[in-house]
C-alpha cells in the first residue's frame, strides 16, 4: 500500500469524465416475488475515468513520462495509492464529535447530502477548530461562515499540541473535550486508489505528442479496496 499521490496536475485533461459510485448486494427473489437481499460492501467503491487530450513528450516537458512512470511504479492495478478530488476532497469547519469529557479519540468523517463517511487519509496539514481564514492546499477560503454568523461558545479549540493524527483518520487529544464541546476540522483528505486496469496505453498522434483515451481509478474514502 503506497502513499504516493496521483499526478493529477497534468494538463491536457479533457471532459467528460464518468464517475460512478457502486455497491454490492445480492438479491433473491421467490416464485411469490418476495425479495431477500444481502449487503456485501456496506463502503461503497467509486470509479473515475480520466482522458487525456494531450501527454507532451519532450527534453523539458515529460507529461507522458510522469504518467507512465507513476502507473508502472504501481505494477498496474496491484499497489494502491493516494487520490484528490476536487469535488470530493475538502471540508471546512466540518463537525466530527462531540466530546463527552472522557473520549481522546474521535474519527474524522464528512458528508455528502445525507450520507456520512469515514475518512481514513485526511492530509496532514488539517487544523482543528473553528477557522475563520482557512488554507485549504493553494485556495485560501475566505469567510467560511455566512456573513454575521459567529462560532457558538460550544465549539472546542485545543491548546497548542494538544492533538495529533494517528493512522487512518483518528484525531487524538491530549485531554478529553468537554462534554458536549463540538468538534471541527478544516483541511483536504485522499481516497485510497488503484488502477482499474493493468494496461496503460498511449497513442502518438503527432511527434512527441500523445494522448490517452481512457484511464479507470477505482477509489475508496477508507484504506480498503
């Protein structure tokens, strides 16, 4: 399991790109028309499929080479790796706990319409607390809040040291939040990724210039794939 990050800085980029969300269940059905059904991947796998336009391959620009390169060092689809979405990538001042003054460790989560999901890679620059400028990777977030809306006197702001990131996602005080202190974090988070494929192909269209037509990256908010 890697956690090197996905290049997806790469231009040349082109729309449309599916994204597809799947689950897994079995349904059995009588003669009656009565159904049973039997959940098997209560986390659901996303899917993403990227299209590149244009790969330069030249002495000074090795967008090919980048590309290429990354998806060997991962043996196709055996390694996994780190990705960002722009669209599903963020939070800003997002509630994930309530302390109850005995609990140390809290799971940093996010939601999605009534959806809430473990995130198990936050990046490890996230803050913890109410932000009012937040930094979230180059964009700068300003005013987060709706204008004249204020951080309820509930809301716990930790000393100084007095948390740390444990692996897949555990924020761990050094004192337990009060009781019903709410918690809040600022900051990006990765899906656990790998290829869908183990081929990667490119086509030269022009000299020096290729392109890519399809591309599947199979995500999870959580270290399982």
């Amino acid at each position: 399991m890697s956690d090197a990050i996905f290049p997806s800085n790469l231009p040349g980029i082109t729309w449309d790109i599916p994204r597809a969300v799947s689950f897994k269940t079995n349904v059995f059905e009588a003669l009656s028309g009565a159904e049973r059904r039997i959940r098997h991947r209560p986390i659901p796998k996303h899917r993403i499929d990227l299209s590149y336009e244009v790969l330069r391959e030249r002495a000074n620009l090795t967008e090919l080479q980048t590309l290429r390169g990354f998806f060997m060092s991962r043996n196709g689809s055996f390694d996994s790796f780190l990705f960002h979405d722009p669209y599903d990538g963020q939070v800003t001042n997002y509630q994930f706990g309530i302390g109850d003054g005995s609990t140390t460790q809290f799971q940093l989560t996010r939601t999605i319409g009534t959806r809430t999901d473990v995130i198990h890679n936050p990046e490890a620059t996230m803050a913890i607390g109410f932000e009012w400028f937040p930094t979230i990777g180059s964009d700068a977030q300003f005013w987060p809040q709706p204008f004249g809306s204020w951080p309820a006197s509930d809301v716990y702001t930790p000393p100084v040291g007095g948390w740390s990131l444990l692996p897949n996602g555990v924020i761990q005080f050094a004192t337990a939040p009060p009781a019903g202190q709410r918690l809040l974090w600022t900051g990006r988070y990765y899906y656990r990724a790998r290829f869908a494929d183990d081929t990667f192909t490119a086509t030269e269209f022009m000299s020096h210039l290729f392109s890519n037509s399809k591309l599947g990256i199979v995500l999870s908010l959580q270290n399982i794939l």
